[in-house]
C-alpha cells in the first residue's frame, strides 16, 4: 500500500518512507521467518517498524555501493561485502549515488542461529565482514529469486530458499580472508559449487565463465576439479539437471511445459537435459 501525500510504502510489517519526489522498488521474500526485502534505486530511506516486537532487528546488505546507516544521531558505514544488524525499530539509509539495498526483518532467535548475535548488551549498530566468495554467489542467488518471483513466472521451490539460507550461513561462518595465513582456505571445489548454485540457471554460464567469476584460470580449476573426480561441465550439468527436476515436479512447471523447465533450469534444449536427468538418475541410484 503507498501512502502518496507522505510517500509512504507500507508491507505487513514496515513504513517505507522516501523523500518527496523518490521512488523506491520493492520486493519481497520470506526465509526461515525472516523477511527479506529488496530496495531498489535507494538514495535516502526511512524504515520503521510497525509494531516492533521484543528483540526483533534489521539486517542490511548493500548490493553494489557503499551505504550510510543511521540509528538516532549515530551513523555508521556499509560496504559491499559487510552485514549491518540494527536493533532499534527506526533506521535510515542514504547514499550518494542510487544503488540496491537488501533489508530483512528478523526475530533474534532466528539471528542467533545464525552466530550473528553479539555477548549482551548489544549496541544499535554493528557491522560483520562476510566472505566474498559465498557472499557474492548468495547475492547473486537473492537477486535471481527476487527476479522471479517479482514477474511471477515461477514458484519459488523451498529447497531454494532453504539454501539460500545456507548461503547467508556459511556467508558469515567461512573465514573472511582466505589468504590469509590464519584462515582454513576455503577448498576451490566448494567455491565452485557455491558458485554455480546461484547462477547455473543462466545459460550462458560455461566452465570458462565459472572460472573468471572466481578469478582463477581455467586450467587451475580444471585440474583441481579433475584430482576430486569431477569438472567445472559435471557440476553445471548436475546443478541444472536438479533444478530440472524440481521444476519438473512443480505445479508452476508442469503447467509451462518441459521446454520452459529445461530452459529455466540453465539448459539449452530439451534434449540436453533429459540425457543430464538420466545421467543424475543413474548416479543416484548407483
């Protein structure tokens, strides 16, 4: 609902307010009991909630530019690859130049579980690093489902959301720097799953496009994959063929058509996918 003679946007749980003359877009998505909005073309917003409930907070990433977030008179700044959790039931962000923002509203249970939550008593803002290598194929994940859902062309299946969650997890749990003497590098093959469970559904995604979104050579990749029995093509074609099949199983995908599943699922044609399903079947069973 907008409120346009005070440009007010309500949801079922906050008052978005954006200076006269601004437009904010939103969209929505629910996690874990967790709800996650994405704001986009953000300069300056006030978010407030609408009954605030006990130890309920506000986590904020920002997608491509630094932002400001600010809590009464203390401001504190956001960077691409940071978690900001406020505690208070008002907060604004601003930034110089119109970028996407993601905000989710959550309960502290659900943030504990997360490892997010500080020792009492916690102050209005705090900021966590995450490591950019989940952080940026979960980004890249919310982004697509956000997309989805925003054109109604699909359901969303909960075992994606579920692993969304897992992403956000990891994001903050994996070190934060793994070149650094201190952190247990993260293996390059579960780099290259994270990877490729966000964007295998683009088709255009190839071993070589895997490769530069890590940047690592492909033949560096290629020969690590190969020493673990697999490569960057059978991760792509088991990643596809899984969303396949759960499109398939879907009511959304049943009533589009096995052309539009395969095509959804990353694939470039129906026959391709069907021989990645048998293949996938197979595995499975033997």
């Amino acid at each position: 609902m907008l409120d346009r003679a005070q440009n007010v946007r309500y949801t079922e749980n906050l008052a978005i307010r954006v200076p006269e003359g601004g437009k904010v877009s939103l969209g929505h998505l629910v996690i874990r009991r967790t709800d996650i909005y994405r704001l986009r073309n953000v300069t300056r917003v006030t978010l407030t909630l609408l009954e605030p409930q006990r130890d309920e907070v506000f986590l904020f990433s920002t997608l491509s530019l630094p932002i400001d977030v600010t809590v009464g008179s203390e401001t504190s700044g956001a960077q691409v690859h940071e978690v900001v959790i406020v505690n208070e039931p008002r907060v604004e962000i601003s930034t110089p130049i119109p970028t996407d923002v993601i905000v989710a509203v959550s309960q502290a249970c659900v943030i504990e579980e997360m490892g997010l939550r500080a020792d009492e008593p916690t102050p209005s803002i705090r900021r966590l690093a995450v490591n950019r290598l989940v952080g940026l194929p979960l980004i890249a994940g919310l982004t697509q489902a956000f997309d989805l859902v925003e054109a109604g062309t699909v359901s969303l299946d909960p075992r994606v959301l579920d692993f969304l969650h897992v992403l956000g997890r990891s994001a903050v749990h994996l070190p934060h720097d793994v070149e650094t003497d201190d952190a247990d590098p993260v293996p390059l093959l579960a780099r290259v799953r994270a990877l490729i469970a966000a964007l295998h559904t683009d088709p255009e995604l190839t071993p070589a496009g895997v490769a530069d979104a890590l940047g690592i050579p492909l033949r560096t990749v290629q020969r690590t994959l190969s020493a673990e029995g697999t490569s960057i093509a059978n991760e792509l074609r088991v990643a596809r063929a899984r969303t396949a099949r759960s499109l398939r199983e879907s009511d959304a995908g049943r009533a589009s058509g096995i052309a539009r599943v395969a095509r959804d699922a990353g694939f470039g044609s129906v026959s391709s996918m069907r021989r990645a399903l048998r293949e996938l079947d197979a595995r499975e069973i033997g």
